[in-house]
C-alpha cells in the first residue's frame, strides 16, 4: 500500500477500502506525507467524489485521530445542532440556551468564520471576556449543571479534520459532499451527542446554491450518521438574503439580545423555532410541532431563555454587564447610511455581497489566520419584500476605516435590487429530511 498508489486510485474514480482511507489519514496527521500529496487526493476526491461507504469509513478515521468527551453519565438526551454557515446566522447563540431552559442538554462544538460566512465563535469572543476553550472534563461539568457549553475546536478533538480542513481551505476544495459531511460528522461524533440537527444553508450567501446540492449533503450526512447510530434531521433553510438585520459579531450579539427579549427578526425566529422543534423531537418530546413551538415560545417570553444565555455567558468568563448594556460596548467609529435611489420594493439582497462587504471591514477573514474586528459590520434596514421610499435608509455600515467603509457601502449597494412591483416573499425553511 502506498499513498501514490491511493492517489492514483481515486483520481481514476474507484471506490477505496477503509484500510487504504486509514493509511492515507494517519500518515497525513502523523507527518509522514507532505501537504502535496493530500493536496492530491483532496481534488480527486473533490473531483470522483466517495460513495457511503468510504465517507462513513473517513468519517470514522478521523474521528479514531483524537480524544472523544464522554457525556454518558449525564441524564437526558444531548441534542446539537450544527449550521453549514451563512450571512448574519446567529442561531446557535439564540437556540442553545433556548434549548437548555427548555430541558435539552447541548453540548455545542462550533466554528470560526471563512470567507464570507460568519463563524459561532467569533460571535462569542465579541462579548468581552467569553472563552471559548474548555477542557473535555470542565466542557462535560457544564453541561450536566448548566445544561449548554459553547465552544471551539481543540488540538486533541478531533486533530485530523483541523489539519484537513486548512488543507481544504487553501485547494478550493471546501464544497466537496463527502469532504463536507466527514468533516462536520467527526467533529460531532467526537462531542458524545444523542442526536444532531443540520441546518443546512441554501442560496447565494451558503456554500450549496441549489437546492439539489443541498439536499444531497443532507442525505449524505443523514446516511452517514445513521452508519454511525447517530439520529440526525436536515432542516434546509434560505440563504439568498442574511437572515435577520444584523450581519458581523458585536452586531449580530444585539440581534441575539433582542431575539432572546422576544423581538426577533420575523425569518430568524422561523429558522431557530423550526430547528427548535427537530431537536426537542430527537430529545422524546412526544407533542405536536405546534406544542412545541409554543414551548420555546414560552420559554423566551418567560425569560428563562435570557438568563439561561447569562448564565452561559458569565461560565465561560463572560461580562454580562455588556449583554445588559449593548449600545456602549464594541462601538464601530464609522457609520454610513445607505439610501434608496429610488422609491420601489426590495426584490432581493444578495447576502454574498453582504458578507464579502463584512469582510471587507474586518469583520470576518480571508484566511485562516486573520484577526477580527468585532464591532463592524452591516446593519439592515430594509429586508427582501418590504416597501421602501427615496431616501429610506436601506442600510448601516459600521466601519472603523475610512476606506473599507467607502467600500462596503458601494459593495452594500450592489447587493439591493429595488423594482417597482413587489416579489413574492421567499420562504425561510425549505426543506425538512429525515432518516
């Protein structure tokens, strides 16, 4: 068995052992082949794709690489839920510890942002303080007293898919199906979770655009995780516009403020309480869909969901102060308004231009290494369907450069289509897939 001759293998569209997957990915995270030889087996992979068979085996060996948390010993059933990434998506700090209070234990590993999706852990690090690394026996207390922790990735969970990924970054081959779902499956598999939930991004601002693209990876991560006795349900939800107002970290935390105070945006709350709903169903839940939403609704309008997001908050080092006092925390210096042309509908934001326009100002990274700036971004003013008059402000920016502010505003601008008739509003939940 050699690496060439795996390479080779798969360049020519054939199906590998679980051995030959083996080999390949212990001597890549052992040090004993060179970036370029998986660099190799990436783009053919990419190229001749893996049946269900190598995925799950790849999913296995990455999972085999590092250490796994153990939550058996906890009472309940652990639920998580994991999004594809996306334009303004701050789900996961709204839904986890709405889910806690609501009895869900969630155990949450999540990720940084690339490109022009944002990143779970960005949003936290913009609360002064938040730390979001913990060791796997603090992570297991966490959740079995406070019933939720958030946090990132480390060196010894699951250390091949971090090497990979980077490599996979940097080759253009990040939307491969098989790629994608060993990637996400090994980390969550690693967390010791009962059930996981998939949001999975469709539209200009995700990394699937079509919606057969994205039931694809659905039913690839569906039937891989059930090879790997984990229940899993796809929720398919709309990413042609960034979903709610906000887009960029400190931004998108007051967004997650007014949400959990019961103000959310109409299209965020959607996506939250139809995930909501999946994961209360993976957890016995044995009401109706419409219980359920009642339920979460409860839960916020009760303010137990608020507290419990304190709670999670001042756990991980936190300062809740600057929850209580948002305004006065992270403030960008620059703010520009964008103003309607004309007088009109808008008919669509193209949340790639939205998100590339938040990179722009520092708000998310090129590469992996970029540092971020917490307090700029994009603020809307006006969503897809609304009615808008000459002048109306359709948009903020908040910069802290004058340059990559003029930038963002004209990149901002471009995103808006304004026509004379209305367009019929889109829907937020697409599809709903289950094993």
């Amino acid at each position: 068995m050699t690496v060439l001759a795996i390479i080779a293998k798969k360049r020519d569209g054939l199906a590998l052992d679980a051995e030959e997957i083996r080999f390949l990915v212990t001597a890549y995270v052992e040090g004993t082949i060179p970036d370029y030889q998986m660099s190799a087996w990436l783009m053919a992979v990419y190229l001749r794709g893996m049946d269900a068979r190598e995925t799950a085996a790849f999913t296995q060996v990455m999972l085999d690489s590092g250490e796994r948390i153990d939550l058996t010993d906890i009472s309940g059933r652990k639920i998580d839920k994991h999004s594809t990434g996306g334009v303004g998506d701050k789900v996961s700090l709204i839904l986890a510890p709405l889910m806690a209070a609501a009895g869900v234990k969630v155990p949450m590993i999540s990720g940084r942002s690339l490109g022009h999706t944002g990143g779970t852990l960005d949003k936290l690090e913009s609360i002064p303080g938040f730390k979001t690394e913990l060791t796997p026996a603090a992570f297991h207390d966490q959740v079995r007293d406070l019933g939720v922790a958030m946090i990132g990735q480390n060196e010894r969970l699951v250390p091949a898919d971090k090497r990979i990924y980077a490599l996979r970054d940097s080759t253009a081959t990040v939307a491969s199906i098989p790629l994608i779902t060993a990637s996400i499956l090994s980390k969550k598999l690693a967390e010791g979770i009962d059930g996981l939930v998939m949001d999975i991004k469709c539209g200009r601002g995700a990394f699937m655009t079509e919606i057969s693209r994205a039931e694809a990876l659905a039913q690839s991560i569906i039937h891989t995780a059930a090879l790997h006795s984990l229940p899993t349900v796809a929720v398919i939800t709309d990413m042609n516009q960034p979903l709610g107002y906000a887009a960029g970290n400190w931004l998108e935390v007051r967004e997650v403020l007014q949400a959990l105070q019961g103000r959310g945006p109409e299209d965020l709350m959607q996506v939250t309480y139809a995930l909501g709903v999946q994961m209360l169903l993976l957890a016995g839940f044995e009401g109706s869909t419409r219980e359920a939403v009642n339920l979460l609704q409860n839960t916020i309008s009760s303010g137990r969901a608020m507290t419990r997001f304190q709670q999670l908050v001042r756990a991980q080092g936190g300062d809740v102060q600057s929850l209580q006092e948002p305004g006065s925390c992270a403030a960008a210096r620059i703010q520009q308004h964008l103003r309607a042309g004309r007088s009109g509908f808008v008919t669509g934001i193209d949340a790639l231009k939205i998100g590339e326009a938040v990179v722009r100002l520092g708000g998310g990274r090129k590469a992996l290494g970029d540092q971020i700036d917490p307090a700029v971004g994009v603020l809307l003013g006006k969503k897809t369907g609304d009615q808008v008059d000459k002048g109306e402000i359709l948009a903020v920016i908040h910069a802290n450069q004058t340059s990559a502010a003029r930038e963002a505003l004209e990149m901002v601008r471009s995103a808006f289509t304004i026509e004379a008739a209305p367009a019929p509003k889109g829907k937020s939940i697409l599809r709903i897939i289950k094993g």
